[in-house]
C-alpha cells in the first residue's frame, strides 16, 4: 500500500487513515509537495529521529519488503462472501456462531491461565534450586576466603540459563525477543507482522521466558504473558494446523481479518488477566494500547475470556498450593495487601503529584537510553552469536555486580522482619540478615513485596539507593536484548526503591502520618513505570486490581496521569520508540494538525492505477507487476482524463484475491462463459496465508496469458468513496474513505 | 430523517445505522416490502410489543412531530467551516484547545461533584429532621392507643414532600421524571432529545429529587445524578446563556454535536463518579450504555472529569465531616468495608450463579410488571394534576404500608447490633430495638448498609422476607412516577434482602463457612439490580469501586453475566424497556440479523429527492415544504433516470443549515455574484436552536421567492457514498453511509 504511487482506496476508515500515515511519516504526496515545517517541527521535537531522516532513510519498499500489509477491515462483499452471509444470517446459524465464539474464547482464558500457571511453575522450581544451590555454597564457604566461589557458581548458572534464552530466541523465532507488547500493539492497531502469531514463536515465548527469568536477568514475566495469550488466541479462533492441513469448518466464520483481530485483542487481555489478576485491566489494556474499533460485543468478548483466565489461573495456584478448591482471585504477580492505604491527606496527594514528575523524568530518561542503546545494537550486534553473546554478557554483569554489592553493603536488619525464604547473613550478626540480598538473591517479584510490605527499619536509605541505580541501568542494558523479557517488574522495582527512600524519609520526619514507607513505594512503582510505558488507565486499573485495594486507585491514577505528561514532554513511551525504531507505521489516534489542510487529491497518486471488468491476463499481470499495491479499483466506461471522463468505480479488488484467481485459473471460456467459479470453501483455505503472486506467476502457461479474466463476480462491489476534495482528516476522528473519483 | 420518504444520505456511519434501524423499526421500505417473518417472531419473541403492532402504532412523522433528530456526526466541509479549520489548524493553537477542554472538563467535574454535595445535604437534613420529629412521635405514642398518630405524621410530611416533587417535575419539567438514565442513554446514542439537556431541567431533577428520596419513596438519588452530570457538562461546554445572548467566544470550538456529546459523555460519567464514588465504573458505563464512537481522546476526557468529581465530593465529604484534608475516595453511596470478602469457594461460585438467574427472573418480572404499569399510566395518567396525585397517592401507600409493618412484624435485636441513628423500640425489651425498623425507617443507603453489614443474628427470615415482597412492589409502581428518581438503590435494596436470607440459610447450615450472611446479601444486590438494568461490565466495576475491594469483581461479574442472560431472555432492560415505550429509536450495537439480505437500494427511496447546486428559492421552498427531511442531496448535470442518467452527487446540505442561508438571505444579485456571504459566527450563533424553517419562511417577501440561492459555498463538499448494491449491515460493524447514486 505504498501511496506515493497507488490510490488510497481500499477498506473503510482504518485503511485510510493508515494510509495517510504513512504518506505523512514517509513525506511522499502525490504532486510531490513537501511536508510542511510545522510537521517536521513537531516531528523532531518528540521523536529522536525528525522527519527528514525518516524521509531519506525509508523508502516506501522497504516497508513492503518488510512484507508488513495492513489488515482488512472490512466484509469483502462480492456474491462467494454474500452467498456465505445468507447462509450464516439466520438467527439460529447466528446463535450457534455465538455459542462457538463463546466455547472459543473459554478456551483461549483456559490455555492462556494453563501456559501461565507452567511458566510460573517451571520458574520457581528453577529458581529455587538455583538459590537453594547457591545460599548453601554461601553458607559453606562465607567465613574463608573462598567466599568468591558461590558467586562464581551463580553466574555460572545464570549465564547458562540466559545463554539458553538467548539461543532459543536468537536462533528459532527472532521475534519473540522483548516482551511482545509493542508487536501486539501494532498487530491490534491493524499492521499484520509476519510470524507474530505462530506457534513456534510463542513455544520459544514461553521456554526464553521461563530460562530468561530463573536466570537471574532484571526481567518479569508479565509482558510476554501477553504476548503469548494473543498467539493462544489466534490459534485457538482459527482452529487450523498449516502443514497437515487440517482444519475445522465449523470455526471458518472466524477466518478473517476482523474476527481475527478481535479474538487477539481478548487473548492478550488474557495474558493481562493471568499476569496480574486483573480481567478489567486487561480489557483497558487492549482497549487503550490495541483495538481501534470498539464496540459492545468486542468488550463483552473481552472482557469473558481475560475473566476465565484469571479464575481459571487462580483455581490452579489454589489447588496446587493449597489441594483446596477455594481460592483468592489474582494473578502471577500480587503486591500483597496493603493494610495501610485507606485514607490520603491533601498534602500526601501533593506529595504523589512530585513523585508523578520525577517518574516521568526518571522514565524518559530510561527511554532515551534505551533507544539509543538499541540504534547501537541495529548497527553492531546484528549476527545471531553476537547476539547470545550479548545476553550472556550481561547476564554475567548483572549477577556478578549483585554478588559484589550484597558484599560490600553492609546492611543488617532483624531476621524476624523478612519473608524471603533463602535469608544470607553475610556479614550480619546471627539472628539478622543481609537485606540487600533480599532485593539482589530473590525473584523480582519476591523483592517487590519485600519493598511494599517489609517494616519500616528493614531498609537503609543507603542501599536502596545503591539498588536503585545499579538496578535502573541494569534494566535498561537488558532490555532489548534478544530474549523473552518483561519491563513491567523492573519498572516497579526501580520505582518502589525509589519510592521507599521517600516513604523512609517521610516516615523519620512525620512519624505518625506516614506509618509505613510502603505507600509511597507503590506510587513510585506506579510512577516510574508510568514514565516508561506511558499508560494511564489500563495501568491505574492493573495496580489497582494487581493490590485487591480500590482505594489506591485515584493517587495511582493522578500519578500516572502526572508522569505520562511530563513523561512524553521529554520523549515517546518505550513501546512507541520501539515501534518506531523497527520502522513500523503505527497509527496515531489523533490526526495530525497538518492533515487538516491536505485534501485527498493532495496524498492520491495521478494517474490512477485501475483494472477493467473483464481483462486479458496477460495485461491484469503487467500492470499488477509493476504496480506492487495492495488493492486495485475496477472502473467501467471510457477512461480519458483529458476529456475529464474517469469511468465509474463499480468495485475494488485485493491483490490476494486477484492471486486466488490466477492460482485456480477461473479464466472466460472461449464463449465468454467462465470455465469455473470460485467457492467460499476455496477463499477460507487460501486464509491467511496467501500464496505469494510472484509463485502464482510462474506456474501460469504462455496460454494462460491470453485468456480473459471476468473481476466481476469476485469484486467487492460496494466500495466506499469521497470526492477528491474531501479533507484528509477534521478535528475529530471522521470514518470515511477515499476515492481518487471526481 | 423519516426513511420512507427521504434518500438516506446525510452523514456517516451512525446515521445510516440509525436509518436503517428506523426503516426496520417501523417495517418500512421504499418499494413496500413487507418485513420478514424472521424478523417479526424475533421481535415478538422479545419484546412486549411485537413488530406489527409497532408497524400500525408508529408513523414516522409521528417521531417527527416528537422533534427527536439525530445529531450531527461529521465535520461539515464547507468553505466557512474549513476557514474556521484552518485558523484552528496550527499547533499553538490546538494546545490552547486542549488546555481550555481541560478546565471545561475540571469545572464539569468540580460542579457536579458540588451539586451532589448540595442535593445530599439537603437530603440528610430533611431526612434527619423527619426521622427525629416522627420517632419523637413514636416514643410518646409509642404505649397508648394514639399509636397511630405518629404513623399519620409521617405519611403527611411524605405526602407533603412528594407531592412537592412531583408538582416541580409536572408542571415545570416533565422530561426531568424518573431516573434520567434512558434519555441520557438515547442522547449519546444520537437522538437529540429537546428540553433535556436546559439548565430548567436540572434545577428541577435535583429539586424533586431533594424531595422525592426525604419524602419516603421508594428510589434513590444516583441515578438522577447521572442526568444531572450529563446538564452540568452540557451547559458549561458550551459557555452560552440563550437568553441574554451571552457567550463566550473561546469555547465556541466546542459548539458542535460531536464535541457537545463528548462532553455529556464525560458528564454522565462525573455523575455515576460523584454517586459511586467510581471515576471507572463511571468511563465504563459511559462507554457500555451511550457513546457509540469510542477513541483513546474520548475515554482520556471522560476519565478526567470523573476523576475530578470524585475526588472534589470526597474532599467536601471530608471537609464537612470532619473538618480536615485528609479524605478517603468514596462517594454519595458507599457500601462499607466488607472485611469477610478474601476467598471463595467453587461451591460458593456455583450459590452465586444460582442468584444470578434467581435475580435475573425477578429483575425480568419486575420489568414486565412496570412496562404494564407504564403502558397504563400512558393511556390513563395523562392530566399534571393526575400526575400529582398518583405520586401521593403511591407516596401514601408507602409510608402506611411501611409504618404497619413495623408494628406487625415483632423481630428484635439488641440495641448494640445496630448502627441506625433513630432505633425503633416499639414493642421489643427495654435493650432492643424492631429490626424492621431499620429497614424501613431509615434512609434507603443506611438500609442497605444494615443488610450488608449487621451481625448474623439481626434480622429474622421472615422480616426479611416481608421487606422484600413489599418492597419489591413498592419499588415497581414507584419508578415511573412524574418525580424524579432513581432506581440503583431499590433494586439493591430488594436484592439484598432476599440475598440476605439465603446468606442466613447457608450461615445456619454451615456456619463455619459461612461466618456472615453479608456476602450473600451483596451478591443478591447485584443480581437483582442486574436482572433489572441488564449492564454488566460497567455495573461490576461501580459495585467494585462502593465495596472498595477488587477481590468481589469476580463473582459480581459471574453473577452479573447471569442475571443478565437469563434476564435478556425474558424480558428487555428496564432502560430499553422504557426508551421502546416512548417510540425513541435506540440504534443497537449489533445489526440485525435480517440486515444481512437487505441493500440500499432496498430501503432507500425513489425517486430521491435532491436539490440543485443553484436554485430558485421559491423551487427550493417547495421541494423542502413538501419533503420535511433532516438533510438533502445536492445533484449536478442532467437527471432523467428513464435514460439512466442520475447526474453527479457533489455535496449535502441540512435542513438547519438551508434554514440559516435563508434567515440571513445569502442570495446572488442579478449579476450572479453573491450580496453577502455567511460568516462562522452566524453558524456559531444559530448553534444548537436553529430557527424553525416554518419561522424563516414566514418571514420572506414575494421578491425573496424570486431570488437565486447558491447553494455550493455552504454545501457539505465531501460526503461519503456508496453504490446501491451494498448491503446494509455486514456481519460486524462497518463503518460506510448511503448513496442511492449509482
């Protein structure tokens, strides 16, 4: 769909608008007028590469080559697809459907909450042999001066398990690398990634997870869960094995773009739903970052599944835990229960709004790193070996500086204060321990509860900010390497240690207000992971629910909202800088204030690239040949722009259809009558993988090419269009769709 | 926009969903064909009012005469209109617009929050002076045969009080009756309901509503602040007194129907914060019950002012109370701290779906019953005075139905169980107190804390039983009276009584268990307000936030979900129950199954009724006299379809906007230039009360009728079409609009 030479033309409002995107991110108008100062102003002031270096850098075949196409989003209403419609519009067909979807999305929560509950299971049992391993080589060897031997044992078992990670990721499924979320984003937001969806990428999901996480690294596994209950939600909806080509009929209403679309946005609601116990949060989630249409059934659709994965996840932890069948609701990761949070002062709101700013400076400032961390590793860690070098590396970093500072940190505190299971001494007295290693030799997840809820003289102000920036620039190396990874854990945890030095020196000061540092360590959880992410309301309502308390949901949601602005006055979130590093063309939700002097004609290309009714192949193929567009209007009646006479638009076609029709050869005979027609049953098993045109090509005879080709019937006969004055966007997000036909 | 009669043209998506919504309501098509049988029994199946029935009741001009129009959709490209988008284009000048929507949404927050303040203060201290004086009353009398005495007291003043409301909603507002929530639902739906949104409206909603909940009845003040939000948004977005021709000039960007809904989508949404204390529930019932575009902008404002409101009504909660700034999130309502509610059973689950359907039959009971009450109040209550009456009347049964069955039924509990500020001894010991005196001697907010919250042993089965079947009536012939009311409160009520009574029945089964009935009690609450309203996602979030614990959002939404399907399979909501009682056209979100077989050229009429780019205005009278459509095409070059020939569409124009030209007689001079031009202003100034057409024509001379109107400067430049053939709905929302233009 490159626009600088095809007409903007095909599907309804969600084509257009991503059509004008990439005209505008790429600077390409069909009169070649160049983008105006105001948007590049605006461009370079917010992202860290401005216009005109997009501009040189891209070119519109890149992003084909990339092989990423927009989604339809539309019914393709031609008489094979109308002819199915009538079959499944009666109202019992209809209600069998719904029952299927139903069925379809329990089950899309049931495996989302089963692969959940197996990741989790396999990380603790290699976390706690892991620890257990190494706290007993500590106690061995802690008073000699062999003391260096445990930590050399460590590293040597994180450096393993990441190395695994990063071969599995590195070598199968490149994509599944980071925590997904910016790819899920952009799938839901309707740009189809190759291989996002696949089966082996969530398998290798899942097991780089499971060894990236026991493996020591400043990750959580809370992001991938999304990604891996949108890859269970495409699989499960379409019901369809590839290679042995199999697949069930009763599930092909579901094989669509559209049906697709919505079955991924409630699996990775699901994932939410299983990572932090929070089915609305999910559905928030998918609504703010994901879906661009919203409607009732699409809530309700995923809002069940991201339900029944998270009753379905905490059943499973009860009854392993516990052989009851009575159970808490909740997630993988909980923050425990806050006892202290029932009632805020007007100056502790202030104190909130603070901590919201310096989240975001803190956030932006990540990443800014970050990006320019990843622009280095596009450029010089590009081969597969470097890359699980890489890994390795900074798994070996990562554990050999905690070593190092649970040593040279000498902070004691009670042993009666702690939950941690494995409690070092190191250098404390007998009946304390050492409460570095309670933040430093524990799961992520264990040292965030131990920020949240440990008593107050549990921490010294001095080690938590030792852990906060070894812990902050940690994180940062790490994402982005080429393993599964989280940010949401490290995020928390870099803001509830700074958060708790707050609480600590609230707490010295007003004693009486201000209990227990734990308040202000979740706000700044909330607010440096605000900062990065840029989320408000999908994250106000998953702390919210990840805490069981709704009355933290206002100071949370007042902090986020502070550090998502100040956040994006400094740069983009972290998952948008990525998108935009990948080079993909996500689509904003407001219109850019340029657009609202462009018209159509502006962005359309001249002459416009059209197919006949009825073609000879061989010219259907030339011009499809060197026109690599995605979609072609079909005009009738003499064509002569000199004269002003454009032919009438009587239909669009897309170029994976006009492949199916070669591939089956639905040619005219010879007395004009066709030879064939195409059935439903022939577009279902052509979805979603399409035979490529180049293949379909090669295997037509030089007879084929001069048969006629009737586009009629397979059409879509009801395109939508607009005069070619119409404005390219107003104020408000207008559905409308273009036709370069005066 | 009658279908019958006028070419389905104007606008975007939601108005042709909306056209064909009517064509099907009402049975009508251009070429008269009879609606389908499958359609018919669907109808009939569901609703009380089966199709044919509608067919011969309804006539389209019927709704016209009503003056319901759709609102405006789209952004009118005109050269005015684009002018004034130009100017509005530049970056300075969009943040300034951000920046002032930001303070119109905190103001709108802030008043509601305000107004909730002022109508629960006034409530509380009517209410107290009430319960005093009788239970005053009732201590002196208490012995004698006067006992009676006190009973009448009590129904005079709640005869007194309701009747003041109902005279206030008669006399000076009748749109402000009931609970508000219908029309507001049909207003962001897209019906532009008249009188709704007036400032008149609303001071007599809260008025009535003062006096209707500390008259007795049987209703509640939450959802009446919902409507009340939705006018306090209305009037402050739009910065304009009618009257005094005041306005304030910067907000005039707001001026227009997709910014205005916007607004009253975030004022609802304040209102629901400042009734619940749930700025979520508030975003979501917003988005579940009204707005039919949802985009990341939208949910981003909505938010935003139910955020602000909660949090100013928590603060002057605080304020009032207890002198301090330090305040805890809440709001009108508040349900207490439900300290038993941690963990649940699988048995538990299963208990909660059974109320779940139990809640769901008695909900659609209770909206059979009230859609009779209602269709007989149409036909037989019609006079104020009748209106009046009817409301003391019911007021009156209340009140002596509630004072004898506090002396009727004898169930006491000692003194130290209860939290009610007046306890009834009546005839219990000396440390006792009637236990169904705290249910129907009290506020309904602290009756329904008292079924949540007392002590196992506080209220018998049978008392219990008692208050729900009375009330369950009560409650039913109340909603639907000419006061203002709300119905969230009641349904709670009546459902936590028998939710109650069955948490005794577990709790004396299995007492260790099942500790306290109150659980039980909030789950009956639950089902029974769902079985009633039918919402569930947004329901479950508001009953979330009142509890103040994530940990019920579970089984509320499992409950939820049941009461709601097998509701929906009685009966209709009471909403939609309502909105179909008044003949409003409520746009579904789903299209109808029928819609699959019919195209535009189906229900479109012919011959279309279309306008010239440059007419006589005497023609263009006649055309627009005898054709009372909402917009028309405009059709250039030569029409005679005997040739198949229909000319080219090139633009629209509304009737209010023609209405506008010619108030300010925009006609050419003889040399064909134009005398004058309109301005942005004169369109501002003519926003939302256009002049009736009748009004603008009554005013033009004989030589005005020979005059020439131009029509293409003001003429929207860009309206979407599509070919006759398209269907008109696809299996999921499509966003497309008609053209009978081939």
């Amino acid at each position: 769909m490159a626009c600088d030479e095809g007409p903007l033309i095909v599907g309804g409002a969600e084509v257009k608008r991503r059509a004008a995107s990439y005209c505008y991110r790429l600077g390409i108008s069909s009169d070649v007028e160049p983008i105006s100062p105001v948007y590049g102003h605006q461009r370079s002031r917010r992202s860290s590469s401005p216009l005109p270096l997009v501009r040189e850098e891209l070119k519109p075949h890149e992003i084909l080559d990339q092989g990423v196409e927009s989604f339809g989003y539309d019914f393709v209403q031609n008489s094979v697809f109308i002819e199915e419609l009538m079959k499944n519009g009666t109202i019992g067909k209809r209600y069998s459907i719904e029952v299927i979807r139903h069925v379809v999305l329990f089950l899309i929560g049931f495996c989302t909450a089963l692969a959940a509950s197996l990741i989790d299971y396999l990380i603790e049992v290699i976390s706690e042999l892991k620890y257990r391993t190494v706290s007993s080589l500590i106690v061995r060897f802690e008073s000699g001066w062999l003391f260096s031997i445990p930590g050399f044992a460590w590293c040597g078992i994180n450096v393993f398990l990441t190395g695994l990670a990063a071969v599995l990721v590195a070598f199968l499924a490149p994509i599944a690398a980071g925590s997904g979320i910016p790819q899920v984003k952009c799938y839901l937001n309707g740009l189809n990634l190759p291989r996002l969806m696949r089966c082996l990428t969530m398998v290798v999901k899942g097991a780089g997870l499971v060894f990236a996480v026991s493996g020591g690294l400043a990750v959580g596994k809370e992001g991938p869960m999304i990604h891996i209950g949108s890859v269970i939600a495409a699989g499960i909806s379409q019901g369809r094995i590839t290679f042995c080509n199999w697949s069930l009929r009763f599930l092909r209403f579901f094989r669509n773009d559209p049906q697709k679309r919505d079955f991924v946005g409630a699996g990775a609601a699901a994932g939410v739903a299983a990572a932090f116990g929070a089915p609305v949060g999910g559905l928030l989630f998918t609504l703010e970052e994901g879906a661009s249409f919203v409607y009732q059934r699409l809530t309700w659709t995923i809002l069940f599944a991201s339900m029944v994965s998270m009753f379905v996840l905490a059943l499973i932890k009860t009854v392993v835990h516990t052989r009851t069948f009575s159970f808490t609701p909740g997630g993988l990761v909980s923050f425990g229960t806050f006892t202290f949070l029932d009632s805020y002062s007007i100056y502790e709101i202030l104190m909130f709004l603070v901590m919201g700013v310096f989240g975001g400076v803190c956030g932006a400032v990540f990443v800014k790193i970050n990006a320019l961390l990843t622009q280095y590793r596009q450029k010089f860690v590009t081969s597969k070996y470097a890359k699980v070098l890489e890994a390795m590396l900074v798994s070996f970093l990562t554990t050999s500086i905690g070593y190092s500072f649970m040593w040279l940190i000498r902070d004691c505190s009670p042993l009666a204060f702690t939950t941690n299971p494995h409690p070092l001494r190191l250098m404390c007295a007998d009946n304390e321990f050492n409460s570095m290693s309670s933040l430093l030799f524990n799961t992520p997840e264990r040292s965030l509860r131990t920020l949240f809820h440990e008593p107050p003289g549990t921490f010294s102000v001095s080690s938590l900010v030792v852990f906060f920036v070894v812990y902050y620039f940690v994180a940062c190396i790490t994402y982005g390497l080429s393993v599964s990874s989280g940010l949401f854990i490290p995020a928390l945890l870099i803001g509830a240690s700074w958060g708790r030095v707050i609480g600590i020196w609230m707490n010295s000061s007003y004693p009486e207000s201000f209990p227990h540092p734990g308040k202000f360590a979740l706000i700044g959880a909330a607010a440096q992971l605000g900062g990065i992410v840029r989320m408000t309301l999908s994250l106000t309502v998953i702390l919210m629910e990840s805490t069981g308390s709704v009355l933290v949901g206002l100071p949370l949601l007042m902090t986020l909202t502070v550090a998502k602005y100040v956040g994006d006055f400094l740069s983009e979130g972290i998952y948008d800088e990525h998108i935009g590093l990948s080079s993909l063309a996500l689509l904003p939700w407001e219109p850019d204030p340029l657009s609202s002097t462009k018209r159509a004609h502006d962005i359309m290309c001249s002459p416009v690239v059209f197919l006949s009714p009825c073609m000879r192949v061989g010219d259907l193929i030339r011009k499809v040949e060197s026109n690599p567009h995605h979609g072609f209007p079909i005009v009738e009646g003499p064509v002569d722009p000199a004269r002003f006479s454009y032919g009438t638009l009587i239909g669009t076609i897309s170029t994976e259809h006009l492949g199916i029709l070669l591939k089956h050869r639905i040619f005219l005979k010879e007395d004009g009558t066709p030879a064939k027609s195409l059935t439903f049953d022939e577009y279902d098993s052509a979805y979603p993988s399409y035979a490529k045109l180049k293949d379909v090509l090669s295997q037509l005879t030089e007879e084929d090419m001069e048969a006629t080709l009737d586009l009629q019937p397979y059409m879509c006969e009801a395109p939508y269009s607009v005069p070619e004055v119409t404005l390219t966007f107003a104020f408000f997000p207008v559905d409308n769709c273009f036709c370069p036909f005066a």
